[in-house]
C-alpha cells in the first residue's frame, strides 16, 4: 500500500481522491463563562518522504464572537475536545474508524504540565495530535491543531488477500463457464443489477458476483458479451444510492485486473494505474464525474445532507427574506444544533434557558415557518422533532400558522 502513495506517475490521481472526502475537525471549548463547538477550517498537506496526510484545523471564522472566545486569559481553566469524522463516520486519530465519537481532549492542566513553549507559543503534543496557542500580553488563543495520518498503515506485507468466490473460481476454467452458462445465473446477475425493482442489498450482491465473474480472462469474456461496462460505469457515476456507487467502484477495479477490462474501461474514461505492489487501481479520469450528485427537491427530502448548491443557495434566500431579529437567530441557531449528536444537548440547554426567560419567543409563526423549513431540509431524530414541537405547543394550537404554511410554496413544491 505504501508503494500506491509514493508512486510517482499518478501520486495527484490517488491522493484527490483522499483530499475530497468530507473531513470534519469538530471543536468543542468549554470555559467558566462559555461553552460552545465550531467546525474548524480545514488544510491539508502531503509529506511524501514518511506517506504522512496532515490535517491543519484553524478556528473559523477570525474574529468571530466563538473566535474571540477562543483568547482566554494564560492562568485560566479551559477543556477543549476535538472529534474527527470523514462525513458522518467517526474516526481516531490514526484514521481508524470508531462506533462513537473519539475525542482528544485538550485543557488548563495540559498547558500547564505538559506543554512546550517556542516564539511565544504553547505546544501540546495529545497522542500525535498537536495543538498550538499562541500566547499575547498575559493571554493564550488557540491558533491550529495538527493531525498527521499515516496512509501506508498497510503495506505490501500485511494486505489482506482477496477470499476467493464460487463463481470467480467456476469461470477460471472453460466448462466453468460452460456450466454458468447453462445454469443461467449469470443472467440472473445481470437482470437484477438492471432492474430498478430490485431491493439494494441483493442488487449489491450480484455487483459482487459479477465482479469476481470478470476477475478472470474467461469470465470477462462474459461481462463484454453483455455488453456491462459502460452501464456499471454509468452506476457508479449516477446511481441515487451512494452504497451502489461504492459497490460498483469496488466491482470496476476487480474487472481492471483483467488486459481486456483495462482497455474497455479506458474507453469509458476510466483509467486503470499499476502499483509497485503489483495491485491495479481503477479511476475515472473526470474524478468530479463519481463525486457529483444530481438531485430533485423531492429526493432531498428524503437526505440527511444538501445535495445540490443551487436549491441551498435559494433556501438561504428565503431564510434571509423573513427578516428575524438577532433572538430569532439564536433560537434558529440551537435548533439547528439539535440535529448533531455532538451539540444537542448544549442547544437543549440553551433553548430550555430561552424558553424560561422570554416565552413569547416561541410564538412568532414565521420563526415556525423557518423550523418547519429547517427540518425539512435536515435530519432530525424523531426525539428532537418532538422537542422542537413541544417549544411551540402553543402556536400549533393557532390555525393562521397552518394557512401559512399551506400557501407557502418553496421551490415549487409545498413544505409540508
């Protein structure tokens, strides 16, 4: 796996593919006076000589009221907590990734026992993960966090060999495929990767089942017979469930280990890069090909995450056009917080403390109409949906909030 980075000829190709995915450095700070979280800002850089990828987080954005509580006094108490996650998956700080959220945890004691101080600056080495202060007239601010991930944790010695498949073995000899043939389960492979009826984990199967089918020269012969390879590229290109892409991304690089698959992928723009590991790596040429997703409003109801720039862009419109006050924003601005494991119960405590003070807050119908539209854009478990409902009991109980919401249109289409 090592020789996959260090490989000079398409070491770019690889390495976009790791620069694109979603990573997150979530920060929560927690101070005397203040508690909060921020999603950092991300840069990354490649060290080739040890195959390090360097995650760089900086608070975002400067001079923000969370910026600027970032700048605590040198002798006071703070705990700071940093949770990583590559899209909605946690992970380690050595990339692995965790069932919950892994947290490297940061404070007061750790400056004042364990730091080192360099050009005005507090380093604190947590398990690899450094984090730096810089430290101003009597005041510490925290200025970056430093994760190195290690990208040839596998090396050429310990990869794990590909367990063989019935179906991969049958075809490697010519009665084999003689028998598949005659058995006509090929066929039944192929009907369900076509059928849009057929449920996703049998579909996914029978990806897998035609991917070893054409690890081998005679079973390959197969697949171009049926004519498969522009249609599994156009699946894991625009296929609506990103499970199928993944599949058929995995099922694209079993047919390149064939001469034949390489050469029918490359006419599809798909290239096929040999490793000094001797492991055959397919790509699309166009990476932004894979990683676009199409969208109507109606399958981004049913998505946890924005799928398109241009409905989020009107949405923002909308939001804007209602003109709430700075109070409206801060209500919105916790609700939004209940839909992260990581920040709901901070934003129940705070709406909790709204609530109790100013109840007449929660009584505004256009800040329901801005609710209603946030949690239909983004996910919410159903116990916070409940809870956001249970803020505005007494506006449901108003029909004119109703009227609202049933001439309003967005997009198009109605919000509820």
């Amino acid at each position: 796996m090592s020789d996959f980075w260090q490989n000079d000829d398409n070491t770019s190709t690889h390495l976009a593919f790791v620069f694109r995915l979603p990573w997150n450095m979530i920060l929560h700070f927690e101070n005397e006076k203040f508690e909060g979280h921020m999603f950092m800002q991300i840069q990354m850089e490649y060290n080739p000589q040890n195959s390090q990828l360097i995650l760089i987080g900086l608070p975002k954005p400067p001079n923000t009221d969370f910026d600027k509580k970032l700048t605590v006094h040198q002798d006071a108490h703070f705990v700071m907590k940093l949770h990583l996650t590559i899209g909605k998956v946690n992970i380690d700080n050595l990339c692995k990734e965790t069932g919950s959220p892994f947290t490297i945890r940061c404070g007061y004691n750790d400056k004042k026992h364990a730091a080192t101080y360099v050009d005005n600056q507090f380093i604190i080495n947590q398990n690899g993960v450094i984090f730096t202060f810089d430290h101003f007239e009597g005041t510490i601010r925290l200025s970056q966090i430093k994760v190195a991930i290690k990208l040839d944790n596998l090396n050429s010695n310990n990869l794990t060999k590909l367990p063989p498949h019935l179906y991969g073995e049958l075809v490697k000899t010519k009665k084999g495929v003689e028998l598949l043939r005659k058995t006509k389960y090929f066929e039944s492979f192929v009907e369900d990767m076509l059928s849009p009826d057929c449920p996703i984990l049998k579909k996914r199967a029978s990806l897998w089942c035609i991917g070893h089918i054409g690890l081998s020269k005679n079973g390959f012969a197969l697949i171009k017979e049926a004519q498969l390879i522009p249609k599994l590229v156009q699946m894991a290109q625009e296929a609506e469930f990103l499970s199928l892409r993944g599949t058929c991304l995995y099922v694209l690089n079993l047919l390149a280990n064939t001469l034949e698959g390489s050469y029918e992928l490359e006419k599809c723009n798909w290239l096929t890069h040999i490793t000094g590991a001797n492991i055959k790596i397919c790509l699309p040429k166009d990476l932004k090909q894979f990683f676009t997703i199409k969208s109507s409003f109606k399958d981004l109801q049913k998505a946890p995450w924005p799928l398109q720039d241009d409905l989020w862009k009107k949405f923002d419109e909308i939001m804007k056009s209602l003109h709430h006050n700075e109070e409206q924003l801060e209500i919105l601005h916790h609700i939004s917080g209940l839909s992260s494991n990581m920040t709901n119960k901070a934003a129940q405590k705070e709406l909790k403390k709204l609530s109790t003070r100013n109840p007449s807050l929660f009584s505004d119908a256009y800040l329901f109409y801005s609710v209603v539209m946030m949690m239909t854009f983004y996910k919410f478990r159903r116990a916070m949906r409940r809870d956001i409902f249970a803020l505005f009991d007494k506006l449901l109980n108003n029909p004119k909030v109703f009227a609202i919401l049933d001439n309003t249109q967005c997009f198009g289409h109605n919000i509820i």
